[in-house]
C-alpha cells in the first residue's frame, strides 16, 4: 500500500525554524515527485512545495519563496521541508502527497503544484508559529 507519513510539526515562536519530514512506502518512490500542501483554519489548501522525482528542480509557493526549502533523499525514501524564519500565517496543518501515476508524475506540473493532480495524501504535521 502507498503510505505518506508527515512529520516534524510543532510550536516554534515567529522567526523559529522546523523542518519536515515526508517518508513515503509501497511505491518506487524515484518515480515521483513529491508535494507539500498546508491548510489553515478556516481556509482553503495551499500548494507550498513540489520537487521534482530526481530533485532536479523545485517550486514554492510566493508566500514561503526564500524561507522554505525542499530537498529530497531517495535511498531513504524521504521528502524533507525546511522552513526557516517562520511567521504566525505559516501555521497550518502540513501534508504530503503524491500524483496519480500520469505522464506528470515525475513532475511539478500545475496539476501537482495545486494538489488536483494528487491522488495519494499523507496524515498532516500540525505546525504552529506563536509567541
């Protein structure tokens, strides 16, 4: 069974760092590229990160761009998001996912960066930004 499981969350005051971790199962995982999403309370899902399956190349989101970043280790089957200088609207609950298997799934595409192109979800991480 394809299995992501998030973790690292937690409260860390603004200006803080935390990072995440996505570790994936059941699936050849160098084939795919990986996405971090963040819903917050109230709010509609948001697209934060994507690496490609060889970690060639990234995508962020404008409201993390220069804070976060995501890197990739395949021989551990692992997604990590390092987020640096953390504000209060960085609080959300954070999930991975992963694509359906496409002619994309390697890939960042649009699909993948706004999450309709994902068909597997891992449990989120709850990471609060407070003082």
């Amino acid at each position: 069974d394809v299995q992501l499981q998030a973790s690292g969350g937690g409260l860390v005051q603004p200006g803080g760092s935390l990072r995440l971790s996505c570790a994936a199962s059941g699936f050849t995982f160098d084939d795919y590229a990986i996405g971090w999403f963040r819903q917050a309370p109230g709010k509609e899902r948001e697209g934060v990160s994507c690496i490609r399956a060889n970690g060639g190349s990234t995508y962020y989101a404008d409201s993390v761009k220069g804070r976060f970043t995501i890197s990739r280790d395949n021989s551990k089957n692992t997604v990590y998001l390092q987020m640096n200088s953390l504000k209060p609207e960085d609080t959300a609950v954070y999930f991975c996912a992963r694509p359906r298997s496409s002619h994309s799934s390697r890939v960042c595409s649009i699909a993948n960066i706004k999450g309709y192109g994902m068909d597997y979800w891992g449990k989120g991480t709850l990471v609060t930004v407070s003082s």
